[in-house]
C-alpha cells in the first residue's frame, strides 16, 4: 500500500496520557489527564475523545466527498452529524485496543439512501481505512 500525502498534520505530546499535547502551527495546547475510569482525575482532555473528534470530523468529510463523486448518492444534508464513541479496553490477546461506535444522523434522508451514504464514506475515510481489520466499528442510523 503506498500513499502521497497532500498535507501532513504535526502535534506533539510530552508527558503521555497525563501531560499535554500541542498541535504545529497553532497556539492549541491540549492538557491531557486519563479519564477517572483510567485511574485519572478525568478533568482534562484524553486521547481516545481526541480520537473521536477527529474520527467524528473526518467521516462527515468523507461521507461529503464520497456524494460528490457519486450522483447515485443522496446529498449529504447540512444538518448532518457524526457522535463518535472511542472505548480502551484489555485486549484478550494482551495490551490494549479500541472499539468505536459511530452514531450517524442523515436528517431528510431514507434508512437505505442513508446506510448507502453511511457505506461510501467507510470505503473514502483514512480513519475507517486506517482501523479497518484493527479495531470494531459499528455504525449507527440515528
């Protein structure tokens, strides 16, 4: 598999999960504490709901870019939104991982022009390609 980026994103974290993170190019410092089920006080902002955000952005994105490339697909609408749930847990086969839910709502859209417009973002979005084999994802018509 080969990719040529178009752009390269830069951020920085010192201190790891109960540090902080910085972002290149931006005055966003991001203080990072484990979440209190983690053991942290849960006051700050943690990987996995930076994860989400992001996964939450990029798969409207996608979904946006992959109707413009298909006249078969219904339009996304602009009221259009993605709540992302990134869960950490034991692995069985050791260390740790992920699971993540996508709750998607495609208001004025149909189940089935929605799960088809649900499907083609899947297929264009890094985040879907990147964890595809890797990490459960589920997603949710809302």
């Amino acid at each position: 598999m080969s990719v040529s980026p178009v752009y390269t994103a830069f951020a920085t974290a010192t201190g790891g999960r109960d540090g902080k993170a910085t972002i290149q190019g931006s005055d966003l410092v991001i203080d990072l504490d484990p979440p209190k089920e983690m053991g942290g006080k849960g006051e700050d902002n943690n990987p996995e709901q930076l994860f989400a955000a992001g996964y939450a952005a990029c798969y409207i994105g996608a979904m946006k870019f992959a109707t413009s490339q298909n006249d078969q697909l219904a339009k996304v609408p602009n009221d259009v939104s993605v709540a992302a749930e990134v869960g950490i847990g034991p692995r069985d086969e050791g260390g740790f991982g992920l699971v993540v839910t996508l709750k998607v709502a495609l208001p004025g859209l149909s189940p089935e022009d929605a799960q088809a417009v649900a499907d083609a973002g899947h297929k264009i979005c890094p985040y879907s390609n990147a964890v595809r084999g890797n990490v459960v994802v589920t997603t949710e018509l809302v």
